[in-house]
C-alpha cells in the first residue's frame, strides 16, 4: 500500500480526511519497466505505472466520474503528457 498516513478533522459540520500517500514504489517499477524495455514496442504500448490512488485524486479534483470513461482517458493522458508526471511514464512515445 502507498498509504502512509491518514488524518481526520471537523470543518463545521463536514468531515475532512487528508492522506498522505508514498509512490516511492511506483516510480521505482515504473523505472524498471523503462530500463527494461517493457511496453515500449508493439502495438499495444505501456504508457506508465500510476497508482490508483493518484488517478482517483485526478478524476476528484476534475469532477468527473468514474463512469464517463472517455473524459477519464482523456484527463489521465492529459496529465501524462504534461511532465509534471512523467516519473510515471514507462513509453516516452505520444498517443
């Protein structure tokens, strides 16, 4: 689990739980992949290695759903491409 910690607090009459997440683990297989030569050829390709818990955070803070699964590609692309991320990325390649 990338799960580190996890802190509750009260806003009002909302609850607020902030957690605190580790993807030491992730870059490191991502980095792997990438030294090894995993998805890079063929025409199926492994973009990257992202943790779920990153990716649910992404579609949160757009206000998208889980179910529109065109509007979540195109966020996680989107993100991918920026290199803000691109620890993540396993094929250099653009899609």
């Amino acid at each position: 689990m990338s799960k580190i910690k996890e802190e509750w607090r009260t806003e009002g009459d909302k609850i607020v739980i902030k957690e605190t997440h580790d993807y030491g683990h992730h870059l490191h297989q991502a980095r792997q992949y990438r030294d090894a030569g995993v998805g890079q050829t063929g025409e199926h390709r492994l973009a990257g290695y992202l943790p779920m818990a990153l990716v649910a955070d992404w579609i949160r803070d757009a206000g998208l759903k889980w179910d529109d699964q065109e509007a979540c590609e195109d966020l996680i692309k989107q993100k991918m491409m920026s290199g803000e991320f691109d620890k993540f990325r396993v094929w250099e390649g653009k899609w």
